[in-house]
C-alpha cells in the first residue's frame, strides 16, 4: 500500500495533521487535496478535537501546488487551472476558515505558493528561525492563490501585499513576523513544544467562542462600525447561552479552574 499524504496524530484533544509529501516539499497533488480535506473533515466532526495544528514532513511546510501534477500544464497543454483552484483549493481554504475550533499552522520549512497561503488562512501561524513564506506565483505567470489576495492586504496592508506578490521574493519567518503575517517566529529547536503548548492551550479554552470570534472579525471586515457593533451584540448573546459561559462565570466565582465542552 502506498503511504498516506497525510498523516493524523491524537496528542489529547489536539491533532495533528501533517502534509507528508517531503520528496517534493509537500506540494499539493489532487490525491493529497482529497486527503487533507477528509482529515479537516474528519477533525470537525470529532468532539474530542479542541485544536488542529497544520504542518509539513521533512524539510518544507508546503511548495504550493505540484507542478509536476496531472493538468499542470508540463506537457504543453494549459490543463484545467481554473477548476483546480475552484474545486481544490477553495475548499480547503473555506474548510479550514470555517473549522469549529482553532488552526494553527505549525510552518516548518518553506511555505510557497498556495502553501503559503494556506498556511496564513490558519487562525494562527508559528513559523521556525529557518522557515519562509513565497508568494511564488508571479514567478511561473500566475497570480496569488489559496485566498492570497483576500489575506495578505489584511494582514499586512496594500503595500507589502502588492510587493510580495509581484516580486515573488522569499519573506524570512523573522520578517514575516515582524510585519505581522504570522504570530510567532520561534527558534527550530523550539517550534514543537511552543506551537503544542499554544494548541494545548486554546483546546482547554471556549472552543465554540474562539470559532465564532474568527468568523466575526472576518465578517467586520466587510462592515462599518454601527454593523459589527450589532453582530457583537448578537452573537454574545448567542454565546451567554451556551453551557460555555455559564461554566465560565461559575468557574471565575468558585475559584476554579473552567471545563468548557461547547465546540
Ligand atoms: O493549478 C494551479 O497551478 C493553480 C494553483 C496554483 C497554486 C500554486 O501554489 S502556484 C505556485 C507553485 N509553487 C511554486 O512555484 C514553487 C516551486 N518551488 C520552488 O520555487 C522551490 O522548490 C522552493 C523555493 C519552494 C524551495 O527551493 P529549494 O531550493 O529549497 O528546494 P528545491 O530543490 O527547489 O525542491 C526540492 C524538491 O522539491 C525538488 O525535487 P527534486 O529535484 O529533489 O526531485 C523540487 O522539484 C521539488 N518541488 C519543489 N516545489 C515543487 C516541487 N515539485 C513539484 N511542484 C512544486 N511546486
């Protein structure tokens, strides 16, 4: 049989799920789409999951799409972009923006391409001293991918956005956290344990208020002041009825710890 393109791991209520397609910096083939979706599935719909950290095998998180893959266009013949970004990679991207509890993408190595934006979708991004970002796009004629163009001006402004996706210039995890495109740069040595603690974290923490504290800032974007003072109010008061913040005040009041369960 041959090996997975995408391994699973339980360490609690946290999983793991690693891009395993080192030979080729993990890049993305049609088989490993499938793959990844399933297990973002699969994370969703298991109770026991409280966080996912995404990250690559070997020595890459990602090189965007493989271009060696069947409709890449290697034998001559433009092949089917247009339906490979809107049937693979927007879904991975919505799956993943719409998860029910916190993403973080672990980047290991290089993050290129759509692999690079995958990775700055995650609800959070800690990247080792070595790794780096490319928006490798431009390089090959193509432009940014994976919801790059939605991301980047968000995250880093018009400018940065614009300059990284022309130049297609690799981004160092220290400067990438400088701008503030990700959380954290962290030393190799110790990106495991500090993203594990991170997740470990964020798994004992209000699952369903950190899902819908994503969904609406993402949403506010698009909204003027008086517009997300409204959507504050109404999902507060969506989330005062859950069990969540109920434990929430009890647990403050008793001078205990809180177990939330709400996912
Ligand atoms: O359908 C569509 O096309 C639309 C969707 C597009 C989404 C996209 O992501 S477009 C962008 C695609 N990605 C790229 O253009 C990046 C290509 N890769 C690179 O530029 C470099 O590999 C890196 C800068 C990422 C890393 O460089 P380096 O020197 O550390 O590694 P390397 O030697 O280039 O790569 C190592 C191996 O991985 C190598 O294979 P080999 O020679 O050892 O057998 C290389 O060919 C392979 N590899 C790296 N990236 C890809 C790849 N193979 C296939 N596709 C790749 N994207």
């Amino acid at each position: 049989m041959s090996e997975p393109l995408v391994l699973v791991a339980d360490d609690g209520p946290v999983r793991t799920i690693t891009l395993n397609r080192p030979a080729a910096l993990n890049s993305f083939t049609a088989v490993m789409h499938g793959q990844l979706l399933a297990a973002l599935n699969a994370a969703a719909a298991d109770e026991g999951v409280r966080c996912v950290v995404l990250t690559g095998a070997g020595r890459g998180f990602c090189a965007g799409q493989d271009l060696n893959d069947e409709g890449m266009g290697g034998d001559g013949q433009p092949g089917d972009v247009e339906g490979i970004v809107e049937r693979l990679y927007k879904p991975l991207a919505l799956r993943i923006r719409d998860m029910p509890v916190p993403v973080l993408a672990m980047v290991n190595g290089v993050a290129a391409g759509a692999g690079a934006n995958i990775a700055l979708g995650c609800d959070m991004v800690i990247a080792a001293r070595s790794a780096s970002f490319i928006q490798a796009f431009s390089k090959i004629g193509l432009v940014p991918d994976g919801g790059g163009t939605w991301l980047l001006p968000r995250l880093v402004g018009r400018a940065q956005a614009i300059g990284l996706a022309m130049t297609g210039d690799k981004l160092s995890a220290e400067d990438a956290a400088n701008m503030g495109m990700i959380w954290r740069c962290v030393d190799d040595a110790a990106l495991r344990d500090t993203t594990l603690a991170l997740a470990n974290k964020l798994a004992a923490m209000p699952s369903r208020a950190l899902a819908h504290t994503r969904r609406i800032m993402d949403s506010a974007l698009l909204m003027d002041f008086g517009q997300a003072l409204s959507q504050e109010a109404r999902v507060q008061g969506e989330m005062s009825r859950a069990g969540d913040f109920a434990e929430g005040v009890a647990a403050f009041l008793q001078k205990r710890a809180p177990v939330f369960k709400d996912r």
